[in-house]
C-alpha cells in the first residue's frame, strides 16, 4: 500500500535524518529503487516528474506500476508515491490515479496566487488523507522542462505557505537541479535558518541532491531538511554502467543484448546509488 509521506518525515524530523526521495523513469529504476530501500530497512519517496509521468504512459500506468511492484516484491519499508514539481491540474489528475503524495509547485505564480492555489491543494490532499508538498523560491536549473532561476526564499513566504497546514515545504537555498558548476556558491544556510526560524516544525525539503558535498548535505538535515530529492545522480550511473556493458561488447556475447541483460548493469548502479544515499541521509534501518 503507497502511504504519505508525513509520519515517515515527522519521524525523520524528530530523529534528525532525511528519507530519500528518489526520481523513477521505468521499470528498472522503480525496482531499483523499492529493492535499495528494502534491503536498507529505509522508508522512501518514489518521485515522478510530470515528464517521467508522461514518458512511462501516464499517471495511472506509474500508480499501478509502483503499487503492484511493491506488493509482488514483498516490499515491507513504507513507500510513498509523490508527483514532484506538480502542476495544479497535474497534482489532481495524479491523486486520481492513485498517487499517495503530491507536490504543488506554484513558485512560478506570485506569492498570493502561490498562496491561494496551495491553500486549495491542502483543502483536497486533506480530505483524502494524502501529502502534499508546496515550494517558495525556486530551485535553479532545469528538470524535465520545469527551469528555475534559483532564487533564495524569502523567510516570510515560506511562514505564508507552511501556515496553509502543507506537509512538507520546499524552499530554495541555492539548490540546483542537475549537476553543480564549479563555480557553485554552495547551499545558503542562513536562508535555511531563517527559514526553519519562522516555519515551525514544517519538514523542509531539499530538492538538487545530486552533487551536494556529504557535510552541506548532513547541516541541512541539522537545520531541519527531512526530504532530499535526487534524480540526476541515478540517471548519471545508469548510463555510466550502460555505457561499459556497450563499449566492452557486452551486448554482443551471447545473449547480451536481451535487455535483461543489457539493462542490469545499470538497474544494479542505481540500487547502488539509492543505497548510498540511504546511508548518507540517515534513513537505514528507520522503517
Ligand atoms: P537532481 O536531479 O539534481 O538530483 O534533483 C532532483 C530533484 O530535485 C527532483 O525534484
């Protein structure tokens, strides 16, 4: 059964971890990551873009696809399903079919549209007894067509939006979807702080996991981040694993290029990814 995220991030909150979100993009990557989480003890986040949503066939195909999986492999850990960077019309065609989380990211609109749209996403994410995530400030980059300029959240807002009762708040503190340029100045934990000084015991999420060094990483879970979302770090290892099976021939030995085979290297590098960020936030043996 696919849960909301709120007891396992209160529960994070209080015992200073975070629990993984991690993105899917197919079969592969969904079994990866509920096999990582099970064998790590670890609660976790399946998270899908409205872009992976569309590519695997639809919400309904992800809900069934997640839902079935975790029961015919004996998953025991809680699992969450969550549509990240939701658009309103989005996040209600997700609960729909089934999602036991959403996120609504009006941090396009401005503040009292932002305000007034979550405040309805709370009114219906409540009545179901789902989670529902909201972002002030956006995060930097690009992910699946969603680009951010990276603007710090103002800690006034995000008062403005935790109040609303969402689950879970994500700010922008300088984080970046995709890889971090070398000229990156770092996460901003000032604004962190300001931003948990005046949101209460909100959970704040960290979206941009891939490429935050270890010690950023563990001084934002001290200052209250109790989510981190990453994507592009298991995207990098599929292909890295992908591409050694290619050029070593792999693929043309036998019965190489039956994508059981030519898929499971990388399928094993992102379990392997999963399970080391598992450690790194915390979040082992917490299920
Ligand atoms: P990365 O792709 O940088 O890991 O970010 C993931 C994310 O924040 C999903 O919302």
């Amino acid at each position: 059964m696919l849960v909301p995220v709120t007891d396992m991030l209160q529960n994070a909150l209080k015992g200073h971890y975070a629990v993984g979100q991690f993105n899917t993009n197919n079969l592969e990557w969904t079994k990866a990551i509920l096999l990582a989480a099970e064998e790590k003890k670890s609660p976790v986040i399946v998270g899908v873009s409205e872009g992976a949503a569309k590519y695997m066939g639809g919400y309904k195909t992800v809900a069934a696809l997640v839902e079935n999986l975790a029961e015919e492999l004996n998953i025991t850990v809680p699992v969450a399903l969550h549509l990240d960077h939701g658009s309103y019309d989005g996040a209600l065609k997700a609960i729909d079919a089934g999602f036991s989380s959403v996120m609504f990211d009006g941090s396009h609109y401005d503040i009292a549209e932002n305000i007034a749209r979550t405040r309805e996403m709370v009114r219906i994410t409540r009545e179901k007894g789902l989670s529902v995530e909201a972002e002030v400030g956006s995060i930097g980059g690009e992910e699946d067509g969603v680009v951010g300029t990276g603007e710090i959240a103002s800690p006034d807002e995000c008062a403005a939006i935790a109040e609303l009762g969402v689950t879970i708040l994500a700010a922008g503190i300088g984080n970046i979807h995709g890889k971090y340029p070398a000229n990156w100045k770092g996460l901003d934990f000032d604004a962190l702080a300001a931003i948990r000084a005046v949101t209460g015991e909100i959970p704040l999420v960290l979206h941009g996991g891939t490429g935050i060094p270890e010690d950023m990483i563990k001084q934002a879970i001290l200052l209250g981040v109790s989510k981190i979302n990453v994507n592009t770090e298991c995207q990098l290892s599929f292909a890295a694993a992908t591409r050694e099976y290619i050029e070593q021939g792999r693929d043309q030995q036998g019965k190489g290029f039956d994508p059981r085979n030519l898929l499971k290297p990388g399928f094993l590098a992102i379990k392997a990814t999963v399970e080391e960020k598992i450690d790194l936030f915390g979040s082992a043996n917490k299920a």
